[in-house]
C-alpha cells in the first residue's frame, strides 16, 4: 500500500486491513513461507504503535488477539518486545496499572 492510499483510509478501513493480513498470514503458514525479518519488524513495529494508539484513544485495553494465537505464540512475540527494549517481566508492573491513566476527563469507549 502505498503512502496515498494510506492516507486515504477511514478509521472503518481497519477490518478490511485486519482481514487481509490475516488472509496472508494463513496463506504463509500454510506454505510454510518466512518473512523477511525486516518486514516482520516494520509489521510488528506498526500493529504495535497502532495497538496502543488505540487502547489509550479507547482509554481502556482492547484485547490484543484472539482466539487463533496460541498462548506459546503470544509469549513469544511479548519476549521479543521486552527484548527488544532490553525489559524484563519485573520492568513491566508500571504499566500493568496504567491502562485509562489520564482518561477521567474523556468519555469511555463503549463496548
């Protein structure tokens, strides 16, 4: 997608977004396709910013995955993040706390 058509999306086009990464993703798991892993780092780094972007716009966490991602799955991808900010679980106990800091003032996202 290029930079015009990004700039053309409404805030909808997110679910035409999410199906067509999740259509890629089955698609390469089911040939057994890698990702370059400097692709998978821009992508992981974007759904990243994206995911908390949204959750402090919300002022509340929206549920990071579903059903699909096994629980070995999302432990590894929460590894690497806190690897990759050189963070250990015990770093984490400050923001375990800090979802809706900040959002008395704003209206909660409904449900």
């Amino acid at each position: 997608m290029s930079t015009p058509d990004v700039a053309a999306l409404a805030p909808h086009d997110g679910a035409a977004l999410a199906a067509t990464v999740s259509e890629f993703v089955e698609s390469a798991l089911g040939r057994g396709s890698v990702v370059d892993a400097r692709d998978m780092r821009k992508l992981v780094s974007a759904a990243a910013r994206l995911y908390a972007a949204c959750s402090d716009r919300a002022c509340e966490e929206i549920p990071a995955i579903d059903a699909t991602v096994s629980t070995t799955d999302a432990v590894m991808l929460a590894s690497a993040l806190l690897r990759a900010h050189d963070l250990c679980p015990f770093d984490l106990a400050p923001w375990f706390s800090r979802v809706g800091v900040g959002c008395s003032d704003r209206p909660q996202a409904e449900s």
